[in-house]
C-alpha cells in the first residue's frame, strides 16, 4: 500500500491550457512545472509561486523530482550522491524513471484527478535535458520510457528558469558542498542549457521561458503575470 506524499515543498502572453469546461464531473486540476539547470533560482521561486497560488484560494499539492514520494526520496539520494564508481548513463534514467512512475501513481494524478494543482520542482523536460542533452542518450529512447511511464499525462504549463551557464554554476558553486550532478563540467551544463531551449522552442504552448539572469523581483514579476494568467483562465471556467 502506498504510503502519504512527501512535502517536498522549499520553503508573458497567452497560455495554452488544457479545455475543460464546467460538467458534473469534477475538474481535472492543473499541472505546472518548474524548469531550469544549476544556481537559476528554482528553489526560491517554488517558494514564491507556492505562496501565491495558495493566497488565490489554489488547493496546490508542491513536489519535486526526482523524489516526491518515499521511495522517490530514497532513489534521489543515491542519484545526487558523490559515488566512487561511474554511474551508467542507463542506470541513471531507469533509476528517473522509476522514481517518476512512483511519484505520478501515488502523488500527482491523484492531486490532479481530485481537482487540486500540482507545482512540481522539474519533470521530465529536465529528463531531456540532463540525460538525453548532457548524458548523450538518444532522446527516442526516453520518448518510449516517457510513454510508458506517464502516459498521455503532460504538463500543462512549464516555467523555464533560464540563465547563462556562467551565472547558474557561480551561484551553485557559492551554497557550499555540491552534488553529483553540480560537479559536472561546464560543457555538460551548456548542452543541458541548450536541450531545454529548444524543448521551448519547438515545443507546445506550454512553456514559458524566464531570463533569471535577471534581479529577482523582475523575474518574480513575470512569474506573477503567467500565475495571473492561469488563474483568470480557472476564473473563466476554463481550467
């Protein structure tokens, strides 16, 4: 039997979203994710728009992954620790994957299927960009297990959290002692900076790219104007 969901919670245009008007049938909540490589500012912004949505009435469940759950908090452990041996680049995406089949069964369509939002600390956009753009796996490949594991479930809206390579390590390099995925080389980190721009670039409506380069109160800003977005679109009946 499953066990309870971890709180994992830390402390501009149109937006493509998903129709689903009013019906006997309760609504389908909203899943929104949050993007981005090392030192762009995930954590504090989680925290931000975790706050707003649940000052505008959002029943909100907050997660991340990998981990989410117990068993995706075990595995995220031993995928961010300094290990001796290498790890295969294989091992690495299955042990993703299992962690996210966990965490979408047990976690987010429940919220979802029960009307609530979902904000979620990466997704499988960030599977594209560390294992497929960094690792080098062939993106084909994390397609099928992408299918496999999720379905036809997608995120309804991804917050892109971008920033030159040299400013995301600075601000890393800066928090202290870094995990396995931190101490990669700057070439990993700018082909995984440039496999989620083009995710955004050739992908849905979805996306929203932030410079968060720049001052927080600006990113903050425009955080504010997609979250207004969403929210007019929950008040229109349309969510």
């Amino acid at each position: 039997m499953s066990g309870p969901c971890v709180n994992t919670s830390c402390a501009a245009g149109a937006i493509t979203v998903p129709v689903r008007r009013h019906s006997n049938v309760s609504k389908r909540g909203l899943f929104i994710t949050v993007e981005g490589g090392e030192g762009v500012g995930k954590s504090t912004n989680m925290a931000f728009l975790e706050s707003l949505l649940r000052d505008s009435g959002i029943d909100l469940l907050v997660t991340r992954e990998p981990g989410g759950t117990r068993l995706g908090e075990d595995l995220r452990e031993l995928l961010l620790q300094v290990r001796e041996e290498p790890v295969s680049p294989s091992a690495e995406l299955l042990l993703i994957f299992a962690a996210r089949a966990q965490h979408i069964e047990e976690c987010i369509e429940p919220a979802l299927a029960a009307g609530r939002w979902v904000l979620c600390d990466r997704f499988t956009d960030a599977t594209y960009a560390y294992q497929s753009g960094g690792r080098g796996i062939d993106a084909a490949t994390v397609r099928k297990l992408e299918n496999l594991v999720q379905g036809s479930l997608r995120p309804d809206c991804t917050l892109l959290l971008d920033a030159p390579v040299s400013v995301g390590m600075s601000r890393a390099r800066g928090r202290g002692e870094l995990d396995r995925f931190e101490r990669e080389e700057v070439d990993f980190f700018e082909r995984v900076r440039a496999t989620y721009l083009q995710l955004a670039e050739e992908g849905s409506g979805r996306y929203r790219v932030i410079d968060a380069s720049q001052p927080l109160e600006v990113v903050q800003g425009q955080l504010l104007k997609v979250c207004r977005e969403l929210l007019r679109c929950r008040e229109k009946g349309v969510q």
